[in-house]
C-alpha cells in the first residue's frame, strides 16, 4: 500500500486542485472548506457551503482509493429507496466528489436510552432493504470468500500481534489457525447477501424527515447475512446491553421471516452464525485499529480496542471449540495491550 508519508507530503496540493475543480468544472465558488471527522480510510471530507445549501466533498486520493464504487453503490441505495448520499460532481481520475449533505447527527452521536429502540428498528429496516439488493449496475460487487476471511486473519497477526504489541507468533498459532477455520466455515454456511460491511453507529445518521442516512458503503460485498447485522448491533463505538443485542438480532430474523426470507433458519443457527460472524468482524476492526495507530500515527483508534477484546473474549467464551483462542486473547492479547497503555 502506498505510504501515507507520500500523500500528506500533497495534501496542501490536492485541496487546491480540490478548489480549483470546484470553481472550474462545477460552477461552485469556495473560498474554503471546513474539515469534517474521517473514516478509518485514507479519504478526506469537508463540507462546502453555498449560498443555498451545505455540500460535502469527498477527497480520494488514488491510487489508494478509488471512487467508482462509491458512486454505483449510491445510485443503487437511492434507487432501493434508501438514503444514500447523491453524488452531484465527480472527478474519478483524481478522486473528487461532491456530494449530498446528510448532515451531522450519527446513530453514534444521537442514541441514548428512550430513542435506541426506534433508531435501531428504523436501522434494522433499511438494512432488510440494503441485503435484499441482487447487484450494482456498472460495479461488480466483490465475494466475501473464504481466502479474503483467511487474508484477513493474516493482517490480524501481523499488525495486533507484531507490529503493535511486539508479541512472537505463539507454539499455538496452528491452533490458532484451525480456530479462524470454524468461523470462515460458520461464515460460508450462510446465505450470500449484499453487505455493507460497516454498518455501524458512526456510519449512520439520523435524518430531519426521517428514515436513516446511509455513509461509507465504497467497501461494499456480497457476503454472510449476519455480518451487518453484528456489526449494528455489537458496534465497536458503542455498546448495547447484552440482553439486547440477542433480542434485537432474532428481531431481525423475525422480520425476514415475516417477509418470506430465510425461514429455513432457526434462531439457535442464526445466533450462532451470529456470533461466530461478530468474532471474525471483531478481529478484523483490531487488525484496523491496529494499522491507524501504528501506520498511520493515529493512537486515538486504540481507544476502541477494549471494547472490541471484551466483546472477542465474551463471545469466544461461550463456545469450546474457540477455546485457545479465547484463551490467548485473555492471557496474552489483553495483557500486552494493557502494557502498551500505561
């Protein structure tokens, strides 16, 4: 992957060129444009205002990113009828888009006690509609196979084991290995549905009308039906209690039962599938959290660490044939974290 060192040396250059392509190719006059919150990505967004409306533009900078994704994914969502971004202006060779602005209130800033039900149903529903899509027109949806589950684990060990906790490869990573084959197998096993692949509270926004915005969807899959719905429901920004998540996720599956959908699948496979799917998305966002803080000098994404190792000990606890993984996770994932803290 191509250093960040290289692209924070153009970043000036690039808002620039930003600047100069908004007054140039799309009519819009912009002094300046105000900084908003990223992505675990190496895309940059700010907000544009004009004298009607605020606008987003997106800053993708290839070869890094890419932003065709982006804008088929967005048309489809719209076209479901869910509430996507609409791109207004785009530049694919270099990376530049102006989008709809949904604004600023995301699931993570706005749940709390007494609106949680409501927003997590409003959620839920969309993302029925969302895995219900068969195909993108003009983007071929990658699969979410067992060989990228497997590349995945290997960026796992390599930047939460070695390059952020110093650790060795342990006498146990066979076993370790083996572990990480009972949850591609549990992922495998399920239905093959379109998938976002981070549905979760800082990628969702909460809409003056209604409905819910729908953000950062580029990295889209088709890919295990239970994926979206554990990266909802146990988010690594925020956490529900534990009696109901369980609740929430059998609701969704009642749900797709009412429509229809999937009512081979009893509640015990679709737990199941549930949490083996919530390990397998858990050791992947450390891998991220790990790469952010490491790579690219960025320490406040170990602060989602601890919440992420608890959920990974929690579900790994509660099945025996996860049992050494559990285990090295406790014993000496956790401790070599907590060292690395202090």
């Amino acid at each position: 992957m191509e250093s960040t060192q290289v692209l924070k040396t153009s970043k000036h250059e690039r808002k620039q060129a930003i600047l100069d392509w908004l007054h140039s190719t799309c009519g819009i006059n912009a002094p300046s444009l105000e900084v908003m919150a990223g992505d675990a990505s190496l895309r940059r967004y700010f907000r544009l205002y004009t004298a009607s409306q605020s606008l987003v533009v997106m800053d993708a900078p290839p070869p890094v990113e890419n932003c065709r994704p982006y804008i088929a994914i967005a048309k489809a969502l719209r076209q479901q009828g869910l509430h996507a971004p609409e791109v207004l202006h785009a530049d694919v060779m270099r990376g530049f888009l102006v989008i709809s602005d949904l604004g600023d209130a995301t699931y993570l800033s706005a749940l709390t006690e007494t609106n949680s039900e409501a927003l997590y149903g409003e959620a839920l529903s969309a993302l029925a509609t969302l895995q219900a899509m068969r195909c993108v027109e003009g983007y071929i949806t990658p699969a979410f196979t067992a060989h990228f589950m497997r590349q995945e684990w290997v960026w796992h060990k390599e930047w939460v084991w070695n390059k952020l906790l110093g650790l060795s490869l342990p006498l146990a990573e066979k076993t370790l290995d083996a572990c990480n084959e009972v949850i591609i197998e549990s992922a495998v096993s399920q239905p093959q549905v379109f998938m976002h692949r981070d549905y979760h509270s800082a990628n969702l926004m909460v809409l003056p009308e209604g409905g819910v915005g729908i953000l950062d969807f580029q990295d889209a899959f088709i890919g295990p039906l239970t994926y979206d719905v554990v990266s909802l429901l146990r988010d690594c920004y925020t956490t529900i209690k534990k009696d109901e998540v369980e609740a929430l996720a059998l609701s969704y599956l009642h749900r797709l039962h009412d429509s229809g959908e999937y009512t081979e699948i009893d509640e015990q496979t679709f737990l199941r599938w549930f949490d083996l799917m919530g390990v397998q998305r858990h050791l992947k966002a450390m891998m991220t959290f790990a790469r952010k803080a490491v790579r690219d000098h960025e320490p406040r994404y170990l602060t989602y660490i601890p919440r992420t190792l608890q959920y990974l000990t929690d579900v790994t606890h509660r099945y025996p044939e996860l049992a050494v993984l559990h285990d090295y996770l406790r014993v000496t994932v956790q401790p070599a974290f907590e060292r690395i803290m202090k």
